[in-house]
C-alpha cells in the first residue's frame, strides 16, 4: 500500500451527507495541508482497515490514521482532527480530556443518527479536479 508518510489520512463514510459536509470543513480549514481523504467504502479505505485490523462493524463513520504511527476512531478521531487544524478549533480538542466512554457516546448518538438528521446519497462524492491531490 502506497501511502504518504508526512500526512494523515481521514478515512469517512462516503455516503453520509453529514460526513461529506465535514469534509468539506475540513479542507477549507486544513490551512497547513496535513490531512488527505479516504472513503471507507473505497478499494483504499479497505486496505487500510485491514492493514490496520479495525472491525469494520464497530467502526462506520470516520477514522484517523497516521501512517507508521497510531490510528483514532470515533470522538478521540474528531478531537485529534480539530486539534490539527489549530485556532479555535483547538478548542475543542479540550474535550479529549474527558473519559473516552462519555465522549464516544455523545459521538456514537450522532452517529447513528446521522442518516436520519442530515440524509444519506446514493455514492460517494466526487472531488472537484482543484480537489483531487487532497483524496487518496
């Protein structure tokens, strides 16, 4: 698998509008280019669950990988990110200091409903060619 060391990879649920939105957020704010993008449901977002041996039944709506290094899911995956993008949004990475268990849950409820709130599309998104280097 050919993936860049000196970045890391987002992986997300393709279809989830509410994923696709973050996404979005995630690039415009990515002012120091760290992160690059992967569907989980892609051919690459496979082989990188399974490289990293995550089961997938727990795992559904966004993962953090740091190629070589450590890989976050669920809450601890969102607060990493937010950290990374600096400003405010280091703000929120100040949750990290809660229990695990309290900040998956809060996590875990939006979720599983995050089809019902926000939709679901029928593929994964498309980058614009401006943003095709950004996915994987």
């Amino acid at each position: 698998m050919n993936l860049p060391q000196d970045k890391k990879i987002i992986l997300f649920d393709g279809v989830c509008n509410l994923c696709d939105s973050s996404i979005q957020f995630i690039i415009k704010h990515d002012k120091k280019d760290i992160f690059r993008f992967v569907a989980l449901q892609s051919e690459i977002g496979l082989e990188i669950i399974k490289h990293i041996g995550i089961d997938t039944s727990k795992i559904d709506s966004i993962l953090l990988y740091e190629p070589g290094k450590a890989y976050y899911y669920k809450a601890q995956a969102a607060l990493k990110i937010a950290k990374e993008l600096g400003g405010i949004y280091t703000a929120i990475s100040w949750f990290s200091i809660l229990p695990n268990f309290l900040t998956n849950t809060v996590y875990d409820y939006i979720a599983k409903n995050r089809y019902k709130w926000y939709g679901k599309k029928e593929a994964c998104m498309i980058p614009t060619p401006e943003l095709k280097a950004k996915f994987l």
